[in-house]
C-alpha cells in the first residue's frame, strides 16, 4: 500500500472550503467600511484615525478606535495595520503642530494638504459611498492570494457597478489563519 501523503490530502480537501474562507476574508474589510461610512458619525465607528486633544494643548492623531473595529473583524493583519500608520505619516506629524482650539473651528479640508483622509475616504478614493462590493477575481501566487473587488450601488432596483477603482486585497496566512495584510487601490483613468 502507497503512504498517502498528508500535506497533499489536506490541500485537495481543503481546497474549496480555503476558497471560501478566503473570499470572506477579502470583502470583510470593505463589508465593514460600507456599512460603517454609511452610519451617522460615532468615534467608536470611526472608520479612519480621529483627530483628538494631545498634549499641550496640541492635535493627536488617534488610530485607536478605528484599529479596534479592525481587530473584531479578525481578518485584518497588524501590517496593514501599520501600514496605515505609515500611510498618514505626514499627518501625524503636521497635526502635532496644530493647535487644538485651531482645529475644532476649522473646516476639515483646510488640513487636506497633510491629511486627505480629513476631507475624503481613502478606502473608496472619494467623498461617495457605495452601496457593495463584489469579488471580481480571485488568483492564488504561492501561498499568498489576491483578490480584486468591485464596488456597486443600488439605485430605483438597478445595479450599477464601477471599474474605478478596484481594490486588490493581500491575504496571507498568519500562524494559520487567513488575513488581509494589504490592500493597494487600482484606478483605471
């Protein structure tokens, strides 16, 4: 009798079910983002960083409340996490400067120039929300998968869908579980 080998069997059972698995895993952010964008404005909803009080009477940028609606989705890596600390760099940095009192009378799109994410969601590349977001395509490269997600809105029973843009979400498996630990936008001008 040949030995079957493990390793084989469990990829050709797990196959469909790991399909699966991973399409969940690569709407779940943007199922979240849709439906928290689409909510009246609430802090513990907060669907990008907020602007709080720091010291000295200062501007801080706050990950926090955003981070933890990430982390009850349990399908969000720490390095897209962090990449979205990366991301808003020269925000964090610019909002140090900004008097507190300053900012809560001001107009959101006088900081644009340091943080767009002020003015606009980053998630959609636009001030609109969208109503969905479907799998286009769903390719695997090694151990890592992509899949590449389209948005719709649903107007009068019609479905429209848009090309632009078109995120493509990394997910890789972390200490054997699937998560999204990137997400890059494609925008087709």
């Amino acid at each position: 009798m040949t030995p079957i080998k493990i390793d084989t069997l469990a990829t050709s059972v797990d196959s469909s079910e790991e399909k699966e698995t991973i399409k969940k895993v690569s709407t779940s952010f943007y199922e979240w983002y849709i439906k928290t964008t689409k909510a009246d404005y609430d802090t513990t909803r907060a669907f990008s960083f907020i602007v709080v009080k720091g010291e000295n009477e200062k501007c801080r940028v706050d990950f926090e409340p955003y981070f933890k609606q990430l982390r009850q989705l349990k399908t969000i890596s720490k390095k897209l996490m962090d990449s979205e600390i990366e991301r808003n760099k020269t925000c964090i940095e610019h909002m140090k400067s900004v008097d507190w009192k300053e900012y809560k009378i001001s107009d959101a799109y006088q900081y644009e120039d340091f943080c767009p994410d002020c003015s606009y969601m980053y998630w959609f590349q636009s001030q609109e929300t969208f109503d969905g977001v479907e799998i286009v395509d769903m390719t695997k490269k090694g151990n890592i998968w992509y899949a590449t997600l389209q948005f719709y809105s649903d107007y009068q029973n019609k479905r429209t869908h848009y090309n632009s843009p078109r995120p493509i979400v990394k997910i890789e498996n972390e200490n054997g579980k699937w998560m999204t630990t990137e997400i890059k936008i494609k925008r087709n001008e």
